[in-house]
C-alpha cells in the first residue's frame, strides 16, 4: 500500500496546477454569495475583477 501511495504523490510532483476557467469561476463565485461567505458587494466587486481580467 506505500507503494501506492508513493506512486500517486510522484505523479503530482511536477505537474501543473489547472486554472479554472471564466465560467468556472464565475460559478464559483456566485455558490460563495449564495452560500452567505461574501457579500453581494464583494460578489459585485470580484465579478467586475474576473470580467476585466482578459
């Protein structure tokens, strides 16, 4: 079984990390203002950042 394990933890190593796309975080987003850990400000405000971003 650490064998296993070793082998997925080298996979990783080296990799690169995968940015979301627009869509994504966007989506992403709008669960925080729904689920209450932003604000609708903050909503407003992180989606004009995202949308400006390009």
């Amino acid at each position: 079984m650490a064998a296993s394990l070793s082998g997925c933890i080298g996979l990783s190593i080296g990799s690169s990390k995968k940015t979301p796309s627009l869509g994504q975080e966007l989506v992403d987003l709008k669960a925080a203002l729904d689920a209450g850990a932003i604000s609708p400000d903050e909503y407003e405000q992180k989606r004009g950042e995202i949308l400006n971003d390009d």
